[in-house]
C-alpha cells in the first residue's frame, strides 16, 4: 500500500489496543517549529477517504522529521509536519495532522485486533515510493532517493530477493492490476522470468483456490484509475475505502485457500506520505546496506530511517492481538526466516532485523475471522 503514516492510519486503534505506542489527542505540531509561541494543530481523528496528497519528497520529509534543515538531532524531534504542510496551502496542515476513527477503517481494525500490528515498523529510507519498494525487494534503493524516470526506464541492476528464490530453488509470483513495478528490476525484465507476471483479475483467486499459489507472492495495487475500476493503493487522493474492499478481497481469498494454513501475510506501506507520526525515527546506528551515497545535492548516505508506517502480520499462527516489534525495514529478512538460515540474504546487513518466527505462538493453527 502506499503513502500513509503510522498514526493517521493506526494512531487512534489505541482505544482498542491500548498496547500498541498510537495517540492520546495531546500531540501537535507548531506552525513554525522554530517559534516556541507559534500556533499548534493538534491531532484529530477526522481523516477523510478522499484527501490531498502531503509532500515526501526527500527534502519535504526532512523537514518533516527535524523541522529543519539540520538532520543532526537525535532523538529526531517530529516536530516540522504543520511547517512543511502549511508551506503548501492552508488547509494541508489539518490534513496531515488527522487520522482515522477505527470505525471508518473496519478492516484494518479487524486485522489488527485480530493478528500483528507492527508500532516499530519504519520506512527503509525518507524518501518518496521507489527507493522505499526497491528495498523491500532488495535490501536497498542503489542510491535512489527520489522517482527519476529516467534511472526507471533504464532499470536497476541490484540483486533481489526474487533471484535468491530462484537460485534456491524456491517459486515466486508478481500479480499486478497495473504496469508492474517490479520491472524497475533490470534482473526481472528476463524472459525466464515472463510466465513469473500474472495478472490479478484473472489469476489470483484461481491459484489460491487450487493451492497453486507459489512459495512467495507479491499482490501489486492498482496505482491509478481505469476504466474497470479505481484505485485501490491508498495513495492520496485515491479513496481509502477502495483500499479497505481490496485488503478484504485479498484476505478472504488466501483465508479460503487449501494453502491458508501454510501462509503469512505481511501488508505494508511504501512510505508515510507527509502524514504526521509521533515516533521518533531512527537517525543513529542505521547501517548503510551497500556504501552507495545518493545523488547531489544531498549526498544521503541512507543511515536513518523513514518515518513509521502501518504495518500487519496475518496468519492462522498467530495469536490476537500480537505486536510491538522493532523492525528496520529490510524486508528480505521475512523470507530468510520463513525458509531457514541456509537461505542467504541478499546483503550481510539485513540479519540485522529480528526474525517474524518469534511471532507464531501457536503448535497448531486457529480458525481465523471472517471480515
């Protein structure tokens, strides 16, 4: 999924799941982060399906996170979103401020008082999309901080967890409702590769209903509207709700599949999209996944984080309301455990992360919800 914080999404679940770090009504942001007596917007959870589309851009989310220009503060004060959104219109600072009443997002409250919610699950990189999907396919953005269409329509040539799949021998499946985005993989463009694309309206409720779906699944959103149908990435200004109907889709599906017993589920988001999150983001003791430096006029040297972001572990192994975990988000790590230490990461920093195995507490699985 894509482009929404932690708190706008899960920050009011805390009527619910007290457990988990999400808001109390009492945090805020100053108009200008530098004037202590400037105006403050507090958090609210009104959030609308429908809304305007926050900046997150790289230097849009370093302002964001330090209120400034200086990067050298830790812990990272959260304190700019009001002052980046505010520079862009005059309702954008409420916007970025609000969240969802666990009523309005039924589903993923379901979900989450039901399964895993992550409250430590952060962005890899604070930057916009790409960078943030190359990582969770391959441990890194190769330098990438930002969309360049060009560095896209050329491709990136970095190892990805598909190839070690392949080369252990493992299956692997794109189902896509748009252009894929895992052909920005030059590796992935290989004709071996062509019959590894399914489409979504057509194959995915087939496979899962044959017990074909293969040892590891990446379901792609819809990024834009179609003719047959709207966007469903939550992405602003795409309708949240068309989101919910699509989590659901995808989880009754694989929840109706002869495979459900043997399957976890991750949903995530991309990147936090100009959302407010009160959690500080990691700023010291990230190590850089391959000592590439980002472009001018930066520099980034991807040792710190993005900010948090929405984050769900579903399988009929684990028990309700299960989370709180730490996770730097180098996604990898979730097949390398699933399959055993044999298997080998991609990059030698990835066995950073904690393994998701501590996280099925059951010795045999229990009957899930029906959403």
């Amino acid at each position: 999924m894509e482009n929404r914080s932690f708190d706008h999404i899960l920050g009011w679940l805390k009527s619910t799941r007290p457990d988990i770090d999400g808001l109390t009504g009492t945090e805020s942001n100053k108009i200008s982060a530098t004037d202590p007596d400037s105006p403050e917007v507090f958090v609210s959870d009104d959030a609308i399906f429908v809304d305007s589309d926050p900046g997150h851009s790289f230097q849009a989310i370093r302002e964001q996170i330090f209120g400034s220009n200086d990067t050298r503060r830790s812990p990272a004060p959260m304190n700019g979103f009001v002052q980046q959104a505010a520079n862009m219109s005059e309702t954008m600072a409420r916007t970025v401020m609000s969240g969802f009443h666990p009523t309005r997002i039924p589903v993923f409250t379901t979900l989450a008082n039901e399964f895993a919610v992550f409250d430590r699950w952060f962005a890899s990189v604070p930057a916009s999309t790409q960078p943030n999907r190359f990582y969770v396919h391959s441990a890194t953005s190769h330098g990438a901080t930002s969309n360049v269409r060009k560095d896209l329509i050329r491709g990136f040539p970095q190892k990805t967890i598909f190839d070690s799949l392949d080369e252990n021998g493992l299956s692997f499946g794109i189902y896509y409702q748009s252009i894929p985005a895992t052909l920005f993989f030059s590796s992935l463009r290989k004709l071996k590769n062509i019959f590894k694309f399914h489409n979504y309206a057509l194959k995915f409720k087939s496979h899962a209903a044959e017990g074909k779906l293969p040892n590891y699944v990446v379901v792609e959103q819809r990024w834009y509207d179609v003719p047959f149908g709207l966007a469903n990435d939550d992405h602003p200004s795409h309708d949240v709700a068309e989101g919910q109907k699509f989590v659901k889709e995808v989880y009754e599906i694989l929840r109706a599949s002869p495979q459900w017993k043997e399957m976890a589920f991750l949903i995530t988001y991309d990147e936090h999209g100009g959302f407010y999150d009160h959690v500080p983001t990691p700023v010291t003791g990230v190590p850089s996944p391959d000592g590439i430096v980002g472009p001018d006029p930066f520099y980034f040297r991807f040792d710190r984080l993005g900010v948090r972001v929405p984050t769900f572990l579903i399988s009929p192994w684990i028990d309700r309301g299960t989370g709180k975990c730490l996770i730097i988000c180098l996604c990898e790590n979730f097949v390398l455990h699933a399959y055993g230490d044999s298997f080998p990461p991609i990059l030698s920093g990835i066995r950073i992360l904690p393994p998701f195995d501590v996280l099925m507490s059951f010795s045999f699985p229990r009957k899930s919800c029906c959403l």
